[in-house]
C-alpha cells in the first residue's frame, strides 16, 4: 500500500534508537523527509547511518533535549514546519511510588505530559493551514494496563492521554489527527531496565522476569519495534485521516479488556 507520505516532512523525537528510531526508519522507507531528535549526538549518527543503509534515505540529526525550551526551539528551527509530529521522551525511572519526591513528579510530567504538549501547541495551527498533519504520541501500554513499578509513568503519560482526548476532536475537521501508540513489551533498552527493576522488586533475575512476562503475552512473544514503526507509518498515512483521538495498544494481547 502507498500510504500517501512521499515528500512529507517529520520531526520524531528520541529517535536515536528503539521505539522512536523504529518510527523513523519506517517514514523514512515510505519517502518522508525525515528529522531525528535525541539527546546523544553519537547515538543519532550511528541511527542515520542505520537508516541510510536500510532505505538509502538521508535523515537530519538533531542533538537536542526536548524536555527543554532551548532543545524544542532546536528541533522546530531544523523541522520548523513538520507534516508529521512523532513525540517520544524516555520513561521516567521505575519505583515505589511512596519513596518518590515532588521533584521526581515534576521531572516525569515535564517530560511525558508538557513537553509533548508544548510540541503540539508549536505545530499544529501550520498543520491546520495546510489542512495535513499528523501527530502521533509515543505513550505506555502502562495507560491502560498500568505497572505497580512505573507510577511516574502511569500518571504522566495518563495526562497526556487526557488532554490528546480533547485536542484531537477540536482539530479534526481539517485533516489533523492526533493519535496515540500504546506500546507493550517490546525488545528495547526501556524494557530491559523495567526487567531489571522488577526482577530485583521480586527477588529474581531479568531473565526469568522476562521468561514471565511473556508467559503472559497472548502472542507468545516481547515485540519487534520494526511492527511498531510500520503501525505508525499507517497512523501517519492519508488512509488514516478517519481515525481520532485513539490510543493503539501494541501488546501482543496482553491487556485482557474489552475496551
């Protein structure tokens, strides 16, 4: 399927590895013009490098911190303009939610909850004007199935949500969607910390943490970021210019509910 995205542009933030690089390499093979952001010059070089080698598209690296003014005005002045919108900021640390302290909240709501708005907020009227964007939210699965260890995570990126439910229908009608990927296990540096974390929490060892959690996984398997950069190539696409305001969970089943 061509998904209608050749010479677009995007600005997909902590896109040096994992979930985020995943998300660039998918738009990137789909002909997007695309911008990587992340904190780690090293990291982004050796990620356009990767895509490069796998699509023969040239990205542009952004060695900035989003969870900052100063690291937003960075990225919009190399993407001022982006068609696509990809926020995604590193979970915040795993814990006992009665050991954490005001300062840690705010941390996590900076970077989870404002910092994604803050983007939202600089390119969406452009988006409105030319009548095409696309913002898509890198969330947790933890919104819907939340970790007794990832409480920072599960409250700001619950906000997020929150606010996305709102914003998304207000700006509909001229062929903006704002939708949100839920992600599940997957096979990244985020998930091999939370395994870390839990095994410790239980008296056990990463492995066996993880031999467990997929124990639970309906599909029998963690997941490959490749399937979760593809799901947001389609949100991405013209086709999907019906579908608002959603939140897709990419668990392998393991959330039980209905809804």
């Amino acid at each position: 399927m061509d998904l209608g995205l050749r010479g677009k542009t995007a600005l997909v933030c902590g896109a040096s590895k994992g979930l985020g690089k995943a998300c660039a390499l998918s738009l990137a093979r789909e002909g997007v013009q695309v911008s990587i952001v992340s904190r780690s010059a090293d990291n982004l070089a050796q990620a356009a490098a990767d895509i490069l080698a796998r699509t023969g598209a040239t990205v542009q690296c952004v060695a900035a911190d989003v969870t900052t003014a100063e690291g937003r005005s960075a990225a919009l002045a190399a993407c001022p303009q982006p068609d696509i919108l990809v926020t995604n900021a590193g979970g915040p640390p795993p814990g006992d939610f009665r050991k954490l302290t005001l300062a840690d909240w705010d941390a996590a709501l900076n970077a989870n909850m404002l910092s994604p708005i803050e983007l939202i907020k600089a390119v969406i009227d452009p988006m409105i004007a030319r009548r095409f964007g696309r913002i898509i939210n890198i969330t947790s699965g933890s919104v819907k199935h939340p970790l007794e260890v990832l409480g920072l995570s599960n409250g700001a990126r619950s906000g997020l949500t929150g606010f996305v439910a709102g914003i998304a229908r207000q700006v509909a009608r001229h062929n903006v969607t704002i939708n949100n990927l839920l992600p599940g296990f997957h096979e990244t540096d985020r998930s091999i910390t939370t395994m870390k974390a839990m095994a410790e929490k239980n008296g056990t060892t990463p492995e066996a943490m993880k031999a467990e959690r997929i124990g639970h996984i309906p599909a029998a398997r963690i997941g490959d970021p490749a399937e979760f950069g593809d799901a947001c190539a389609y949100l991405c696409s013209a086709q999907a210019g019906f579908i608002i305001g959603q939140n897709l969970l990419l668990d392998g089943g393991a959330y039980p509910g209905t809804f």
